[in-house]
C-alpha cells in the first residue's frame, strides 16, 4: 500500500482516538473483523498489532485513510468517489463462512470432489464455494474465480448454475429441455451441450451461481 508523508504517531493511537471519538465497546468490530474483543483491547493498549490487510479492514469500518490509521501524517479521510445506487461497499456487506468444496468446470465436465478445502468468507448468502476451471465461461467467470453457490434442484431457464452429471460438474447456462438439460456456454468457440436421461443414470441440478470473488494477479 502507498504511503505519503511521514510517521508522526502509532497505530495504538490512532485506533484509541478512533473508538473514544465513536464511543466504541467493540462489538460490532469484533464480528466484522471475527476476532474477539480482547484482541480489540490488545491493539488499544500496543500490546499487539494488527497485520497490514486487517488494519485496511478497520480502516473502511471507520472510514478513514489506511495510511492515517497506520500514524502517517496524511489526511484523516480521503475523498471518496460517490458510488452507484446499485453498488455495495464490501464493508456494508453481511458476510458469511462457507465452504470451498472444490473445483467446476467451465469446459468439458470435470469430476466434482465434495472434500472441503478450506472455509471463506463470502459476501453473498450462499451455500458453498467452487473454484472455476476452464474458459468456456469467459469473459464473465475465469479461471480461478470463486463461485457462490445457492444450493437448490431447479432454477429458471438462462440461470448460471451447477450441473452434475454422473460424477462429473459443469457451470453453464442452463436450459430445460425434453428429457434433460441444454447447457450452453458463453464463449462460442464452446458448443451447447445436451445432457438426456436416457443418456445419464445421474443429471441433477446442484445449485445457482449467486456471486464470485476475482483475484487479479
């Protein structure tokens, strides 16, 4: 992170100034940040400091300049450009641990393992978490994206969602048809596939794409 300007205090200082001037009891910042309010107090008094990500996190709660809580002489605050009715800063946002089960195919089929990898935090109500493999779903999910998924057995024809089909899952836009499921691709160099009954011993809706996390290298 950038920084302007020299160091003229502590982050001990800067947090303490924070929650006399919002007359804190911490609360609400512990279960923003998931850490306990005795961590709370340990930053206060400078028995503990907090790592750089966690320090940008209470900095958006508060909604100060990172750089100023950190003890640079920079300006408390900085301007903020005014978002779109339609947007949602991350902080406002009800947060929630769910598992990372996986990878889905954005391509060909490739086999689903349930085995959980690790628990995130996602911004959305979801279910689980997938990891997109593949470019048949580009330019809106890529390679390494992480998918939210609303776990439920049907969803309206055009839904991006999860399909499995004998061991097998795939993200795709999906379409009812006789006798099973059109999923189609958004990247035309990937034709629609078709996916009967008669075909499968298995074809089974897992669930609906209701978000995704982009991680730019």
């Amino acid at each position: 992170m950038a920084r302007s300007g020299m160091k003229v205090s502590t982050f001990k200082e800067r947090f303490s100034e924070l929650f006399d001037e919002e007359g804190q009891t911490g609360t609400d910042l512990a279960k923003q940040l998931h850490v306990s309010r005795q961590t709370l107090s340990a930053w206060k008094t400078g028995v503990r400091s907090p790592k750089e990500p966690t320090v940008i996190a209470i900095a958006q709660y508060f909604n100060v300049d990172p750089a100023w809580l950190m003890g640079f002489d920079v300006e408390k605050t900085k301007k903020r450009l005014k978002l779109p009715a339609d947007i949602i800063p991350i902080s406002q946002l009800h947060r929630q641990t769910i598992p990372l089960i996986g990878a889905v195919a954005a391509g060909e089929p490739i086999l689903a393992t349930e085995d959980c990898e690790v628990y995130i935090d996602a911004p959305v109500k979801a279910d689980y978490a997938l990891t997109v493999e593949g470019d048949s779903m580009n330019p809106t999910f890529i390679e390494g994206d992480i998918i939210y998924i609303r776990q439920q057995d049907d969803v309206d024809d055009g839904t991006v969602g999860v399909v499995l089909c004998e061991d097998s899952a795939c993200l795709k836009h999906i379409y009812h048809i006789k006798n099973g499921l059109q999923l189609v691709s958004e990247n035309p160099k990937y034709p629609p596939m078709i996916r009967t009954w008669p075909e499968y011993d298995t074809i089974r809706i897992l669930g609906k794409v209701v978000g995704y996390t982009r991680m730019y290298k």
